[in-house]
C-alpha cells in the first residue's frame, strides 16, 4: 500500500525534496556535532529538539557552501551545529524551521552507525484477545530455526508455547522471560506487567515449511484456555543478517545471568546467518608494476571507511621497497565498491607504488577478508594490517621480517600507539569481566599508557595474544592452521584464537617493540555497557572462544 | 640562465593575495634577470572548449579545482597528472617555484615530480594552512586565541566533526606530498620555524624574505611648527584577523589631548562581506571615533605610495600571528615606520627594525604605543632607521643560481 502511495505522490509530483541534507553527525566528547546544508529559500532556521518537545542548545556556524549552490543552482547554506548534551542520539531530533512556518523534524544518526531498526511500539488494538494481553512482534527464520518475539501480560508465568505452522513439529524450545521497561510504562497499574517480554526460539524438523507462512501464530494455555498471539511480520535471517541479528539480540540482556545461560539458543541461528564457508566471488584489479618475487605479502582488510587507502599508499610509496613488498587490499563491503575502484585509480595516479584490490561481491568479516587475501598472496611471509595504521619506525618491514625469518617464531607483532603517541596495543592478555563470571576476554595491558612510561629491554620477547591489526607470519603457518577460524561472527577473538593455533605448532609468537605504527583504533564497543546488538555477539564470541580454549587461557591468566 | 615555472594559485590581476603578488614580483625580477620564465596561474571557472589551459598575455591560466579541503586533495587529476604534465615536459625546466597548492590540490607535488624528475622543486610558504585546517590561521575557531601548536585532539576541539586521528593522518598525507620538494622558501623566520616544528626538515627551509617592486621612499610629512606625528594608516583587508577592532577601540583610549589631534585613514575593504557579528563591532567602534577616522576604501598597487606618503606611521594590528605581511616591507621600502601587534611575523619584522609593537589584542596597550609614537622625535629615530636596500633580490638570485649546482 505504501508503495502504491509513494508512486501516485511521484506520479503526481507532490512530494517536494527535502529542503535540507545532513552532510554527518558526530559524537563529540561533550555532545554532538551535526554538519549540513539547507536550501535559503525554504528554511528559516535549523536546530535540535529533545523528544519532549524542548529545544536543545546548540552552537551554530554557517559555513559557505558554494558547491552546493553550483550543484543546484539554488542559494544554500551551510551550517554547523555543535550541541553539549548528554542525551543520546535517539532522544533527540533534528528540527527544521520553514520560512512558511512549518516544521520539519528527522531523527538522527551517528556516522558510520546502522539505521535503527523499528521496535514496534506498545498497540493495543492489535491484541488478540479479550482475556490476556499481549503482542506477537516480529518473528525471524533460518532454516529451520524459527525465532519470535514480544510480551504478554501474565507476570511472566507462562513457560510453555506452541508454535503454530501446519505440519512442522517442534523438536525443541527455548525461551526467555523478561521485564520489559516499555511494558511496564504502559501497563503501570498492572502487576502483571512484570517479566512480559518473552523471546522464544523453536527448532523444528523442516527448514522447508515457514518461508510460505504469512502469517505466523504461537499458542498458550492462560487461564484454562488456550489463547493465540499472530504476526504478519515475518524476517527472513538469511537476507538481512545485520538488521537481523540486530532484531534478534537487541532485547538479549547478556549481563543478566539468566541470559547468558541461555546463550546457546542465539549460537545455531547465528551460525546459519553467518556461515563460515560462504565463498564470495572475488574480483581483483592490479595496479602499477607488481615486483617480481615479494618477500611479504601485506593484507589489507577495507571495511566502512576506505580513505584509508589514500594515506597508506602514500605512506608506502615513501617508505616501502616496491620490490619486497606487494600490497593487496581486500574490500570487505560491496556496497563501497565502486568508491573504492575510483579512490585506487585515483592513487595510482598519485602514487608509483604496485598495489592490488580485491574486491569481495559480500561482506564475510574480518577473518575471511584476510583468508581471502592470502589466497592471492605470492610472498612466503604474509603482512596482515588494518587499513587505520601508518607506521612511525622506518624500516618497519625489515624488522617484522628479520624476527619472522627465524624458523622457531610463529607470529611477530609490533608495538601499537594512538595518534597521542600512548600505547594502543603491547601485547594481549585474557582478562575477566565483572559482568560475564567465567568468561575470558581480551585485554590490552597499558592501553593509553604514555610510551615513556612503558620502556623495555629487549626488542623481541615472546607473547601469546597478538592483535592481528599488525601481524607477520609465515604463509606456511597460516595455512597449516588453517587461517582464521571463521566461526566468530563479524570479527572477533579470530586473532587470538589463531595465535593460540600457531603456538600449538611448536611455535613462539613474538612481539617487537622497536616496532611502532600508529593505529588510529576506531571508537571500540564497550565491553561493560550492555544492550548493544554488536556488544551481545562479542559475548557470543566469547563463549565460543572460551569454550574451545579454556585450559589454555586458564594457564596463560595463572601466569599473569 | 635557467627555465624557471611559476605554479600560483592565482593570477594578481584576477586575484590580489600577498602569495599571488609575492609570486608574480619574483617572476617579474627572474625574468628581468634574464631568466627564462613560464608563470601559470589557477583560475576559477571554464575555459573554452573546456581546455585546461587558456592564457592572459604571456601567462598561462590553469583551470582546476580543490575537491577536499580537508585533507587539500584534488581528484581531478587529469589536469595535473595529464595536462600541466604534457605542459611541464614540453617546457622542461630546471626549476618549478610552486607557490601555493590551494585551489590545485596538494597533489600537485607528485604531479611535477612525476612530469620532471630532474628539476628542483621550491615551495614557498605563506601561511599554515597545511598544518592549520582554520584558514591556516593558527587562531582558534570561535574564540579566535592564538594557537601554538597544531595537536590533533585541539584540532578536533575546532572541528568537532573530523576526529583527532582524521587530523593525524591528514597531517602524514600532506607531509608524503610535501616530501616532492627539494627547498622550502620562508619569507619569516617565524613561520619556518612553525613549520620545522611540525614536521618539515630543517635542512630544506630557507628564509628569504618575499621581493618587492622597486619603490621610491617618500619624505617625512612635513610638519607644522610644535606640529606631532599624529596621521595613522591601516592597510589592509578590514577582517577579524586584521584588529581594526583593536585599532578603532585603541583610539576611543587615547587620553583627550592626543585624541583631539589624531587622524587614522582605512585603506581597505571587505567589510561588507563579514559575519553580521563583527560588522556591528565595528560599525558601533567606528561610530565612537568617527571625528577622527576617514574610511578610504580599496586601493591599486599604483595608488600605495602616494596613500602611505599621507601617514607618518603605518599600524598592523592583526589578531593572527601574520607571516612576513607584505605591507611591513612596503612601509619600510617607503619610508613609514610601524607600530605592529608583538607576536609572529609582526614581531620579527618590526621590532628593532622598523618601529614600535605593542602587546598583540590589547588596545590600551596599544593606545600607549600612539601617545609614545607621535613625539617628533621617536618618528624621527625610526624613521632613519628604515632601509630600502632589498637584500632579498640578491638572496633569491643566490639561491637560484646555487639551486642546480649541487
């Protein structure tokens, strides 16, 4: 129907453009900072304003914006707003003041984030029955997992649903009870708005028979009578897997002991969405005059932001030997693709130095990316580093190889530093979290420690957990361990886990810390506020990376 | 005699800023040399047929444009990397003196190197936009304080949207592209220094000071008897960065017997196109002198002896620190002694040298320096100070003639 609306409002030219864009939002230290451009003509004024109506403060600068007037022909104007809150992003709104008087008003998302995705609000002409309450949000399937979500109004006391698709017979069930704050806003007079939130994941026998269900049911018994909650809102896990996994970890409250013993019902699901042995087709473009015979091969994982490419390779044209070094980039997000064909161009231009670009038809994370590359990869030593490091040595290269030459070394790292010049990454260590009792994470001891006040004797000295933003190991190792297990989901603990295998050869990983690069680490997740969609699959890494590892990491953390 | 590009951002005809005027003067005196010279200059807008190039007389225009400011990158690179390329071979000189990168993208180093790896590359210096994304003012966005230093977490203060680490790798870009050059010109000592301390290597910056035409110094005024030296002039654009503000506020300062005799002339302009903010600073500041202020507006090159000829001391109030402003060297190649804020290129010009300085932003301070200025005799000193010998002719002619022989 909507899309029927939005044809006939083309059709009948009603739909005017937006008088304004957002160019980017950004989190500052203090608030936000939200950069753009409006059309003079049409806007009499832009700000923010809270959700409850009451205009934020905000600084703000005009800037002058002649492309855009070039562009379109129209006069425009280009502001800056910087705003102190402490609001987050959602609770806020960009507002639009028209010279005609009316108001425009979008919501608001930070650069680099994802789309938030709708969580249906509390409706309750949409209930299904007289006798209980309750809402069948959304449900999500892969294969033969079949995942549901949304509240009832029982006080939590119903452990046992059905799910209702003819012919499917559930072989298992697994469901958390939950309070949910939106439940207990709207019901605030009812006792039983506790614990309403359910989230429920069946297996049945068949992945054939839900892909053809419109409409999806659960049954319960309430009350001696056994009540039904539908949902047309039906989500294929396959096919969005990001938006999916959001919807479905969302509500996980992993920091809950309760849930996170209930951990193993996400796992199966997740693994369907993000299988370890997708092969994306791979196309690769050559740039310059490859040298004949590498010595290294550097890997380059691009994935969001690819102008990192722009300062590398010029970096590497200074001071690199093209002769030792071949430089293969692997575009990790299909959907950058033809920027990142442009931008190579571009620097081949700028620059002399040989480099490749490989660009993957999907995105498959961080291990797989660097799985691929290798592939590609002539050298007997390979070079993995993120596309956010420069490096600070010279003769950086030179020195990796010198330690990596050594038939005793498994993998060398080097010694990290953020653009401050403190310590990003000196070596990892497994760390407990308050939150996760029994789990082992990764730590990066003396993070943001003035280098000065880290010195050190030796420039090589054996360390287990290596960050793989800056690694060199010997191709033959990384292929007899088979190279990055790819059943962490988007990127992470892969390095570790492939450090331990390396030692398990008879090898010694090595640090070198003569060695130092930049690396400009984007903004990582913390890993002590829950909530996140993206912090949950950390813990479901975790528990994978744990659960493989145990004793060997026991012994590591005894030892430090 | 050598082959000599000049790479401007601007033609001085087009476009009058001190790099395109310092540019233009030192093609003009290599030329008269008998230097074999080509000047291109960027220009806006579309030539015909879309050509890169077109000409104006014997020089030629270079149409192109800056896609990112931020990190003062260009992506049409087809007229560096291809069209200046073929021009650059065709002509093949021994030097290019690349006076400014804006407008062109900074990628106009590897471009020349790449047309000519033989010849030496010169790049002049005029202010810190490399290391300064605030017009290269080093001044502080919004409150406008003067800043010592280009340290990525501050930048991110003034540009909250490009994060520290946008600002460090925008730094380790600009200086691969600046590794192209073969010597760095400073017309200060000031700057060259801002700019060792950044990143530049020390062995390839060079402190020569901007040329000037030659320029016939003009007599004292002559004055009545008991008579002071009571005429000021501002030269200049009538911007934030300029301190007008300070100047106008200085004399509301000055004590009444002082005032009553005091007369300032505004050579400038621009006043027009500023924030409403400062407009009405001014405006309300001009209001408060107006007994004793004449705005003059705009001046041709033609018309600056026969304007600063009015004045006995020429003030430089700028807020910013300045590098080498050429309206110090035209003072004193003219015969007028300064009073000049006492920080950067100011400081280094003027002070011992060519008149007095007052502390830089402060109009009492400056409203002092006047009341001390006006005596006779104390123009009188500064004024048999001032040299017009331009020794920087003889230093550039120097460096050129040394530049290919080691």
């Amino acid at each position: 129907m909507n899309k029927i609306k939005n044809v006939a409002r083309r059709l009948l030219g009603k739909e005017a453009p937006k008088p304004y864009v957002i160019d980017s939002v950004a989190k500052t230290s203090t608030g936000y900072c939200v950069v753009g451009w409006y059309a003079t003509s049409t806007v009499q004024r832009v700000g923010l304003i809270s959700n409850e109506n009451k205009p934020l403060a905000s600084d703000v600068t005009f800037i002058e914006r002649s492309d855009v007037v070039s562009a379109t022909g129209k006069p425009a104007t280009g502001f800056q707003l910087v705003c102190d809150t402490e609001l987050d992003i959602s609770e806020f709104q960009f507002i639009v003041l028209c010279t005609d008087g009316n108001q425009l008003k979008a919501s608001l998302t930070l650069q680099g984030d994802i789309q938030p995705i709708d969580v249906p609000s509390i409706d309750v002409s949409k209930m299904s029955s007289s006798s209980v309450k309750g809402t069948l949000e959304y449900a999500i399937y892969v294969d033969e997992y079949v995942y549901v979500t949304g509240w009832l109004l029982d006080a939590g006391k119903t452990k046992s649903f059905d799910l209702n698709i003819k012919k499917a017979i559930t072989k298992d069930t697994n469901l958390i009870r939950y309070t949910r704050s939106d439940v207990v806003n709207a019901f605030a007079d009812s006792a039983e708005s506790v614990n309403a939130g359910f989230i429920l994941v069946f297996t049945l026998d068949s992945a054939e028979l839900v892909p053809s269900v419109k409409q999806l049911s659960i049954e319960f018994e309430y009350a001696d009578k056994l009540e039904k909650l539908s949902t047309t809102q039906i989500y294929n896990g396959k096919s969005d897997q990001m938006t999916n996994a959001q919807r479905m970890l969302n509500a996980w409250q992993a920091h809950s002991p309760s849930h996170l013993a209930k951990a193993d019902m996400f796992i199966p699901m997740l693994d369907k969405m993000y299988p370890g042995d997708v092969k994306p087709s791979v196309r690769r473009l050559d740039f310059g005059n490859a040298a004949a015979s590498p010595s290294v091969s550097m890997i380059v994982p691009l994935y969001g932001r690819i102008d990192f490419m722009r300062y590398q390779l010029s970096n590497f044209q200074r001071f690199i030997n093209a002769e030792t070094v071949e430089v293969i980039y692997v575009l990790d997000d299909p959907k950058l693709a033809n920027e990142a064909t442009k931008l190579a161009r571009e620097m081949a231009q700028i620059v002399s130095f040989p480099f490749s670009l490989l660009i993957l038809g999907k995105n498959v994370g961080f291990g797989k990316a660097n799985n691929i590359g290798v592939e590609y990869a002539r050298a007997d030593n390979l070079l993995l580093l993120n596309s956010d490091i420069l490096p600070k040595s010279m003769q950086w290269v030179e020195k990796l190889l010198e330690t990596s030459n050594k038939p005793e070394v498994g993998i060398v790292g080097a010694r990290l530093l953020f653009e401050d010049n403190t310590i990003q990454h000196d070596g990892m260590a497994p760390m407990t979290v308050n939150e996760y009792p029994g789990l082992l994470f990764n730590d990066h001891p003396k993070k943001g420690w003035p280098i000065q006040l880290a010195p050190y004797t030796e420039n090589e000295e054996h360390c287990t957990l290596l960050t793989a933003a800056c690694w060199m190991v010997k191709k033959s190792d990384f292929i007899a361990v088979g190279g990055f297990d790819p059943m962490y989901i988007l990127g992470d603990f892969e390095d570790s886990d492939l450090c331990l295998k390396i030692e398990e050869l008879g090898k010694r990983n090595m640090i070198r810390r003569d060695v130092e690069l930049y690396h400009l680490e984007r903004q990582s997740q913390n890993l002590v506020k829950p909530g996140r969609w993206k912090h949950n699959i950390t813990v479901l890494n975790a528990i994978k990376y744990n659960d493989k590892w145990k004793s060997k990491l026991g012994d590591l953390e005894g030892k430090l | 005699m050598k082959k000599i590009a000049f790479i401007s951002h601007g033609h001085p005809e087009l476009s009058k800023g001190g790099a395109e005027v310092a540019s233009w003067n030192l093609y003009q005196l290599l030329k008269q040399q008998g230097h074999h010279c080509l000047y291109v200059a960027r220009t806006d807008g579309s030539s015909h047929g879309g050509s890169t190039f077109s000409s104006r007389g014997e020089e030629v225009l270079f149409h192109t444009g800056m896609t990112d400011w931020f990190n003062l990158s260009t992506s049409h690179l087809k007229p560096l990397f291809t069209d200046l390329y073929d021009l650059l071979k065709q002509f093949s000189p021994d030097i290019v003196h690349i006076h400014h990168y804006a407008h062109m993208g900074i990628e106009i180093f590897p471009a020349v190197r790449k047309a000519l790896p033989n010849a030496k590359i010169v790049f002049t210096l005029h202010e810190f936009m490399a290391m300064c994304m605030h017009n290269g003012q080093m001044v502080k966005r919004e409150t406008l304080k003067l800043c010592t230093k280009a340290v990525p977490s501050d930048c991110h203060q003034c540009f909250p949207s490009h994060s520290p680490g946008d600002f460090f790798l925008r730094k380790s870009y600009i200086l691969d592209q600046f590794s192209y050059v073969d010597e760095f010109i400073s017309p200060s000592e000031f700057l060259a220094q801002r700019y060792i301390d950044w990143g530049l290597p020390e062995d390839k910056v060079h402190v020569i000071e901007n040329v000037l035409p030659t320029l016939t110094p003009a007599n004292p005024r002559s004055l009545p008897s008991e008579g002071k030296r009571t005429k000021l002039a501002f030269f200049g654009q009538v911007n934030p960065y300029k301190g007008l503000d300070i100047l106008l506020k200085a004399l509301s300062l000055l004590p009444e017997d002082v005032r009553e005799q005091i007369h300032l002339d505004v050579h400038g302009a621009n006043l027009d196109i500023q924030t409403s903010e400062f407009k009405e600073k001014v405006e309300a500041l001009l209001g408060e002198v107006e007994d004793c202020v004449d705005l003059r507006g705009p001046y041709e090159s033609e018309q600056l002896p026969s304007r600063m000829a009015e004045c006995d001391w020429v003030v430089i109030p700028s807020v910013w620190w300045e590098n080498s402003p050429v309206v110090i060297q035209e003072a004193i190649h003219l015969g007028r002694p300064l009073i000049g804020s006492n920080i950067g290129g100011m400081k280094e010009k003027i002070e011992g040298i060519a008149g007095l300085t007052f502390e830089a932003r402060s109009a009492a301070s400056l409203a002092a320096a006047i009341v001390h200025a006006i005596e006779p005799e104390v123009f009188d000193y500064w004024y048999a100070k001032l040299s017009n010998q331009q020794s920087a002719i003889e230093q550039h002619l120097q460096f050129i003639e040394k530049l290919n022989s080691n």
